[in-house]
C-alpha cells in the first residue's frame, strides 16, 4: 500500500464570493457543520457592495476552523477571483466553493476517502441536489440534467476523462476538489476559460479524474446564477465560427499549458495527441460556411471521414452544425 494512502491530509476551502449576502450565510454554516472539518477557509471577496463581506467577519468570530479574507480592491471576475483563493489555500486539497449552495455534512470526509484511497485520482466532482433558491428540492439532480450518463461516467472511471472532457464539460466547480501540489500546472487561468471547466481539463490531462454519483451539495439555482444549470438551444442562431472559433481558442491555451509542463508531467503525451486531433477538427468546422446548402458537401467530407465520431458526439454533432 502505498505511504500516501496512509498520510493524513490538510484540506482547503476556496470560498469567491460577489454580493453574496442572500445565501452566503448557510453556505458557512454547511462548511461549519461537516463531520470532517476543514482545515481553512481562504474567502476571496470581489468587491462586494452588500454585506457579504460582514458575514464573513461574524461567521470568523465562531468558525470552528482557522478563516482568511482577502479582499479585492477592484473587481476581478469570477474565474480571477478564484485565482486568487487558490493561491492562498495551504490545504493538499482544495474545495472550489460557491457562495450560494449548501454541502451536505458528509462531503468533506467522502471526498478526502477517495483521494486517500487512490493517491492518483488528482481531481474528484459529485453529483448534486438541484434546488430552488429557497432550497426546496426540484426532484432533479445536476448529472441528469447534464446528461451525464453511465457510458461516460465509465470512461472517466477507466481513466479516460480527457476524451470525454474534450467533447463537452461536465465537471461542475461547486462539486469539485483538487490536489493542490497541481497548482502550478493551472495557475495562472487563461481570460477565454471557466475556472472549472479549465482546471478539469488540464487535470484530466496528466492523470485520473474520480466521479462520485452521491450528490454531496444542494445547487441552488435561482436568478443570479453566474451559469447556472445548462440551457437546451444555447447555441441556436450562431455560426460554426462563433460555436468553434472560441474552442478553438480554449483547446490552443489548453495544448500550450500541457506542452509547457510535458517534461514534468510525461504520461500527458497520448492526451496531447488526442487534443491536436481534435483542434485540427474544430479547425475545419470553424470555417464551414454560413450558408447551410453551401455548408452541406463540407459538414458531409468531415462526417465521412469520422472525425465528428472521433472528435465530437458523432452524428447529434454533426446534426447540429448542419442545422445552425
């Protein structure tokens, strides 16, 4: 077994929060109440014009662990204000952290189990309790209407999160917590990312991602949702360069950052092939015409050659940009 397995673990909560005042409290509170405390609370406030950042201060006052707050003198946005909380973790994990849920007591404990059992996990997300914002269950959880299904869940277990990963997101930040020794592969976060999205991404690129199917917080959905639960027709009336051009922008940062730290991190090599065959896909549906009839003989050559079943969702994707 190995040494790591045994070794106890200092976890970190990384907590951005933006006028959080309406749901701030019970999201500490949950922090307060799980069975395996953390070991700091860093809070990151992006300028806030309420009175979040006095919550904070009462919630310091009783916290049963030790709590930071740095305060931002300008806002940054939220992807720069998790930047920010980050770097300021100690923890060997860090719990991304939204100022708007609630985690359920066992949270904590349930994802330290995994990262103890398997020291090459790098990277664990949950499922969640979908919920209004009064938190009365919607009788939805957050992998259903994701869409995240068996198939895929397998193949992240397997391993293989990099190749699901590069045909959609799934990876929700307010489930997620990460090795902190990672750190320096995922910082700094390119402007063109998601913090989540960009640190599942990089991390499934260089090891194995872990899927817990126990939802272990209530996501509140409500109006001020920085994103929120995913839309069916987000895309409906834009181009193949407006969908895939901003790929295309993403995966480049993505194949950089990967390229710059393969000598450290050797076993991302497959991964950096899979990522070049994809952007050389994008590439091509970037630039099919906007005109559908004329779109047709191109969409036709890349779905002949399997790149859309070998790089994206098949024919539901080749559908799609035939349709736009």
């Amino acid at each position: 077994m190995s040494d790591e397995m045994n070794m106890p673990m200092t976890l970190s909560v990384a907590l951005a929060t933006y006028n959080g005042e309406r749901y701030l409290a019970e999201q500490l509170d949950s922090i307060a109440r799980q069975t395996r405390l953390p070991d700091e609370l860093v809070v990151s406030d992006d300028a806030s014009a309420d009175s979040t950042r006095d919550i904070v201060a009462d919630f310091i006052r009783h916290a049963p662990f030790p709590v930071r707050l740095l305060v931002n003198a300008e806002r940054l946005g939220s992807t720069r204000n998790f930047e920010r909380a980050i770097r300021a973790c100690a923890g060997d994990a860090i719990f991304l952290c939204d100022q708007d849920d609630v985690w359920y007591p066992s949270k904590a404990a349930l994802i330290e189990r995994r990262f103890m059992d398997d020291p090459g996990t790098v990277l664990v997300f949950t499922d969640a309790d979908v919920v209004d914002r009064n938190l009365n269950p919607l009788a939805l959880r957050l992998w259903e209407a994701m869409r995240f299904r068996q198939p895929e869940r397998m193949q992240i277990e397997a391993g293989d999160a990099f190749s699901v990963l590069l045909r959609r997101y799934l990876v929700t930040g307010a489930t997620l917590a990460f090795r902190s020794r990672y750190r320096d592969l995922l910082l700094p976060i390119p402007e063109v990312w998601v913090h989540d999205a960009w640190i599942a991404m990089l991390l499934g690129g260089v090891s194995r991602l872990a899927a817990l199917s126990t939802p272990l917080i209530a996501y509140r959905v409500h109006d001020a949702n920085q994103i929120g639960l995913p839309r069916r027709g987000m895309n409906r009336g834009k181009t193949c360069a407006m969908v895939h051009g901003p790929q295309v922008l993403r995966y480049e940062r993505i194949l950089a950052r990967l390229r710059e730290f393969q000598d450290r991190y050797p076993e991302s090599g497959d991964n950096l092939c899979r990522l070049e065959g994809t952007l050389a896909f994008l590439r091509k549906v970037a630039v099919l015409p906007d005109a559908r009839w004329r779109r047709l003989p191109g969409a036709l050559r890349i779905l002949a050659s399997k790149d859309y079943h070998r790089y994206a969702r098949g024919f539901r994707s080749f559908r799609q940009d035939l349709l736009r």
